[in-house]
C-alpha cells in the first residue's frame, strides 16, 4: 500500500516524473506501481517506459518487482542504471569504445599518468 505522496506520483500522469527521496522510503515500489499504473490503467506501451536508478542490484529488484505487477509484459520495460542507459545511448550514436573492468582499469590509469608525467618532464626540460 503507497502512501499519499507515493499514491500522488504513482498516479502522476502529465510528463516525466522523478521520484526522489532517501533510502528505504519507498521510492522502488512507487516506481513500479506508477508504471503499472501507466501500463494496466492508461494503455502506454511497456516499451515507451524508461525506469532508471544507480545500481544494478535495484534495477534487478525493480525488475523482479515488475514481473509480479505486469507479468509477460514487465520484459518491455526498459529498466537500466544510469551508467548502463548512457552506454546504451552511445552505443546507440556509433560511439564503439571498450569496457574496462579490474585490472585493466589499473592498467590504463598507470599508463595515462607516466604519459602525463613524460609530459612534464619533457616541458620542464625544453
């Protein structure tokens, strides 16, 4: 059960609709009844529907949440983190760039700063 103000922006139809609040106060669930909501009560296709949060434990959570308010259809939402939705939008422009996870992260850090530091000396020097 949602209360008032998660009942108001639950219910929110007019434009986009950003739920902010701080943790455990219920914002997961007030998503997933407004896109049911959408869904079930006004006929958006599930597909127009971007839910986006930080991390990818929530995004699996609002999914899982989703499944039991829509069913077959939860499939179509498309439920992202932040970071997941911009690589997605630029993957989408042509951008073809490469992840890096660990190590390799190091690795590329590493060589970035003894290049800048191969910089300063070569400037210091001439």
């Amino acid at each position: 059960m949602l209360n008032k103000d998660q009942s108001q922006a639950a219910q929110f139809l007019q434009g986009t609709c950003a739920v902010i609040a701080v943790p455990g106060s219920g914002k997961t669930k007030t998503m997933m009844q407004r896109i049911a909501i959408l869904v079930n009560d006004h006929n958006v296709a599930p597909e127009s529907i971007l839910g986006l949060t930080f991390t990818r434990n929530a995004a699996e959570e609002m999914r899982n949440r989703l499944k039991t308010l829509l069913g077959s259809a939860a499939h179509r939402v498309m439920l992202l983190t932040i970071h997941s939705f911009c690589h997605y939008l630029l993957r989408n422009e042509g951008y073809v760039f490469e992840m890096l996870y660990g190590k390799e992260q190091l690795i590329l850090l590493r060589n970035v700063v003894n290049y800048h530091c191969k910089l300063v000396r070569y400037f210091h020097e001439n």
